[in-house]
C-alpha cells in the first residue's frame, strides 16, 4: 500500500512538471517578438560604377567622382523614389517615365538616367591612351565630319556654348544619323525621340573641382576616359532604344 502511494505521488509530481513546462512554452512563443517585415523595395535603385571611385583620375578626381556620384546621383535617386510613392506612379522603366513625365518627376527622372549613360561611358585611365570610335559608329561620324579630329572640335565648340547647368549629346535616330544635341538642366534626347549615344555633364558639379571655370580644358581631356566600345553598342543597337 504505501509502495502504491508512493508511485501515485511521483506520478502527480511528473504530470505537474510536464505540465509546467507546457506552461512556460506556451508563454515564451507567446511573448517572442514578432518577426521584423523587410522594408520595401525602393522603385528605382542605385546603378553601380564600372570602375573604382579614382579610376578616373586625373580627368575626373576621385574627389569629384564621391560627390558626384555618391551625393548628387543619390540625391537625384531618393527624390525621385519620394515622388513615385507619393504619387503612386507604377512605371518601373526609366527611360519610359521620362519621355512621359513632366516637373519634379522629369527633373529627377532625367537626371538619373543622363547620370547613368555618362557614368557608364567611362574607362579608366591610362597615361596616353586615346581611343577612337570604329566599325559603324565611326563610319556615322565620318559621313558628317571630314575626319575624328573635326567631330571632336565640333562637339567641344557646342559644349563650350551651353549657358548655365546642362548636357552635351552625341545622339541618333533609327536611321542611323547622328547629331550634337545641348539640352538644359536635366534635358535628354530621349524625349525628342532620339537615342544618346554620349553624355557629357555640363552641371557644375562635374567639373568645378578639378577645372574651376575651364570647362573648355575639361571638354578637351574627357576623350582620353571615354570607352568607344561601350558609345558603338549604342549605336549599333538604336533600333531597340535606349540601352541602359
């Protein structure tokens, strides 16, 4: 009898303790955090550079290069992302939402994309290194320019001409022509209808550290950074749009 009792008492004392730790349990997942939702994919991200911030130095220092893109083409991005959220804009694709959008939303749109065809146009230095375009892109040029040399001061000239903030083009249509184009602020040739081929950034802020006022010395070194290889595909494949 007292055996029996004894296997009673430890019994309960077994059930009390399961029962205690199903207690527990249950307060614990009950009071565990909530897991944290991740947060919302911007609509449009940040485009990564080809080379390193100083690769191309000393055209373009790698001083200007951490305020240009890190700083302006950020702050073009985040305005442009408060903008299609509080207007609750759906387009995704850059290049269709500035050829449609107008304001604040073409402003930061335009320059976002004209930042990302000039950033992408670029090789890194090499001390006396000057490429020239070929294939069709250069046989483009040579039917409106007797030869390279005369393109380049063309284009040099008009740059030189833009007054204030703005951007310098080399572009074409679908035919296979092409055109030195000076747009305003963040002007592109897209919304008349025509592909950039080559984009120079005549703000200010692309040039003023390393050049100060000398924007003509600036528009003379950039060909020894620009990647002709990159300028052709765009050529070659205009019938398809913008390439990004």
């Amino acid at each position: 009898m007292r055996i029996r009792s004894l296997a009673l008492l430890l019994t309960g004392a077994l059930a009390i303790s399961s029962l205690s730790a199903q207690t527990k349990t249950t307060k614990a997942t009950a009071t565990a955090p909530a897991a944290t939702a991740e947060p919302a994919k911007p609509p449009f991200q940040l485009f990564a550079l080809p080379y390193a911030t100083d690769a191309l130095a000393p055209v373009i220092s790698q001083r200007t290069v951490k305020l240009h893109y890190g700083k302006h083409v950020v702050g073009y991005l985040d305005k442009l992302n408060k903008l299609v959220r509080e207007n609750d804009i759906k387009e995704r694709d850059l290049v269709r939402l500035v050829r449609f959008s107008s304001g604040a939303i073409f402003d930061n749109a335009g320059q976002l994309l004209n930042h990302l065809l000039y950033f992408k146009q670029f090789r890194p230095y090499e001390a006396g290194r000057v490429t020239e375009p070929q294939g069709a892109l250069r046989a483009a040029l040579l039917r409106s320019y007797k030869d390279f040399d005369a393109f380049k001061a063309d284009f040099e000239k008009a740059g030189g001409e833009i007054f204030g903030s703005g951007w310098l083009w080399l572009s074409t249509d679908e035919a296979g022509d092409i055109y030195v184009e000076k747009t305003s602020n963040a002007g592109t040739p897209v919304t008349r209808g025509r592909v950039p081929l080559l984009a120079i950034d005549i703000w200010e802020h692309a040039y003023y550290l390393d050049y100060e006022n000398r924007r003509a010395d600036h528009l003379r070194a950039i060909w020894q950074i620009i990647d002709w290889e990159v300028v052709g595909r765009r050529y070659e494949a205009r019938a398809k749009g913008v390439q990004l």
